[in-house]
C-alpha cells in the first residue's frame, strides 16, 4: 500500500467496519467476546459470559513514570467518593479498530468485526450484565477497538443508565482513537444534549504518538492523521463535553524530542491553554498479544525510548505551568 493511498485506505475501513458493528434498527453493538483469545491470557477477570472484563487500577507505576489516574480519580470525584473506592472498571469491548498500534494488547482478530468472535447487544443487555455481577464496579468503560466507529454507543448506554436508575450511581467512561468525526456525523441533536447534560461522563482521546512520525510508527496510519487527531480533539474540547488525553510516547529514535514536544504542547495549548495539564503519558507494556509483532525498533521504542521522551515531556511541561498548577487533579483544571 503506497503512502498516498493510505488516508483513503483507513477511512474506509473505518466505514466498513460502522456497517457491522452496529444494527440501528435494534440499537445493538458489536461487543467481542475474549473467549479464547490472546488477550484473555493477560486477562484474570473475564466476565459476562465472555463479553466483559474487569479492569482493575493498577497498584503503583514503575519507577519514573507518572501515576495512572484515569478514569478513577474522575470517577471518585464526579460520585462524590473517596478515591480509593474506586478501583474498577466494567469494560465491554466493540469489536474493530480502523487502526493496528503494534502495542495493543487487543487481538487483532477482534478489531475486525469478526461475527464468529463476537456477538450484538443492546445497551440494556449489557446493563443486565453488569447488575448481575456479585460487586459491580462504580465505573463502565466502553472500549475496544475504537468506540466512536459507533458513537451512538455512548448516548444509547447513557440512555439505559438513565432507565435502570443507575446514571447517579455509575461514571460512565469511553475510549476514542480520536481518527474520525463519526460522532458529528451521525449522533443527532439530541444525542449531543443527552451527552452534554449527562453529568457522571468522561471521554479520553489517545493521542497516538507525538508527533507524525511516532503516530505513524505507532499505527501504521499515515503521517497526516497525526493532526487529523488533534482536530479532533480540538472539536471534543470545545464540544463541551469532559474530555481527557492520553499520549503515546514510543518512538523508533529520538532525534529533536525537545522540540517535537515543544510543538505538541504548541499545539495543545492552541486547543485551549490548560489542555496539556489534562493529558496523561501512558506506559506502554508487553502483552501477549503484542508479542509477535515486535521488531527491533518496537523493542527499543518499548524498552528505552517512551521513557526518555518522557523526561523531556515533564521538563517541557514544568517550563510551562506552576508547581500548583502541575499539582491539581486533572478533573480540577478547566475549559472555560
């Protein structure tokens, strides 16, 4: 596949993979079932017949890195709880991607729509499942995959919420490559209310690298779609709704980091000023399903670059903002 058929080539699998995934007439989503899957290996908390996990916070991050926070510490503060009760996700997972990250710990097999490894379900059957977990936990991450090739996901989950009465007692959280504007393209007006109204929500965009040349090591999408995401985010941030970051730093070397962040954060903070005290970097692990898809560069990306990118990130980070202002709870820093 030559570079300039690419664009085109992922936007229409991003179609193809929207007309399986979801039945409109029967408000039903393409969930994956982790039976049987690579991913289950690193999984010790299967659920809901196969079609959910258990996604516990992690207990410490390793040493240099920052802590993991999302969505728990959100969640604890939009329910008013104590953040250390709240530990635990429900996850479902959509079951396609219209990107391949070398570092997903998702099976490639259920990001293609596959009907043999994954099964529809209505918002309410869902909720059905989670209620009748032994201790259902006070957040529900909708994943995947990439959860906005169905953005009517979020506001039909929100809907069931609402009908079971459980919208005041679960965070509702989504997952978002951030690489299609499906969300405007097809969610109506009264989607976007029901969103905006709903108070215990958070979205978070995963920026894919940072800059076009770890995005698109990270992918193997096109360099372009690199600013794809950030307009996107850029909309998300001013839509309203609540939304947070998170940021891959692999990258297959390390040539100019300090200004290619330095033009991140530009761009960040052209969004809006505060942006960047929102993002979170993420560490990027091994799993099993990653394993056979590492290279040379991959493993030096996993192993020595994310971490060197990193330091450059807090250092740029501390020439911007505060000590207090670096300090704050994420959910703390404002858009208006």
């Amino acid at each position: 596949m030559t570079a300039s058929s690419q664009p085109a080539a992922v936007d229409r699998l991003a179609c193809k993979l929207r007309t399986v995934l979801l039945k409109a007439d029967s408000k039903a989503i393409l969930i994956a079932t982790l039976g049987g899957s690579q991913q289950a290996l690193d999984v010790r908390n299967v659920n809901c017949g196969g079609y959910g996990r258990i996604w516990h916070k992690p207990q410490a991050s390793k040493a240099g890195w920052v802590d993991f926070i999302f969505p728990f510490e959100p969640a604890a503060y939009k329910l008013g709880l104590p953040p250390d009760q709240v530990r635990a996700a429900q996850v479902f997972q959509v079951a396609g991607c219209n990107y391949r990250c070398w570092f997903c710990y998702v099976d490639y097999q259920l990001m293609i729509a596959n009907t043999s490894r994954s099964r529809y379900f209505t918002c309410d059957d869902l909720i059905e499942f989670y209620r009748y977990e032994d201790t259902p936990p006070q957040i529900i991450r909708l994943s995947g995959g990439q959860p906005d090739l169905v953005p009517e996901w979020i506001p039909w989950m929100m809907q069931a919420l609402l009908d079971a009465e459980l919208h005041e007692k679960v965070y509702l959280w989504a997952d978002d490559n951030l690489s299609s504007d499906f969300a405007w393209r097809y969610l109506t007006t009264k989607d976007w209310d029901l969103m905006l109204g709903y108070a215990n929500f958070g979205k978070i965009g995963c920026l894919k690298g940072y800059d076009p040349e770890s995005f698109h090591f990270n992918t193997r999408a096109p360099e372009c779609h690199f600013d794809r995401q950030l307009d996107i985010l850029g909309r998300l941030v001013r839509s309203g709704l609540d939304i947070y970051v998170y940021l891959v730093l692999t990258s297959p070397q390390l040539r100019d980091v300090r200004g290619k962040i330095e033009t991140l954060l530009d761009k960040l903070q052209t969004i809006h000023s505060n942006l960047p005290l929102r993002v979170s970097p993420i560490e990027i692990n091994l799993h099993t399903p990653t394993t056979t898809r590492l290279g040379a560069a991959e493993w030096a990306a996993l192993q020595h670059n994310q971490y060197k990118v990193l330091g450059v990130w807090q250092e740029s980070l501390a020439r911007r903002f505060t000590s207090d202002e670096l300090q704050q709870p994420s959910y703390a820093v404002k858009f208006s």
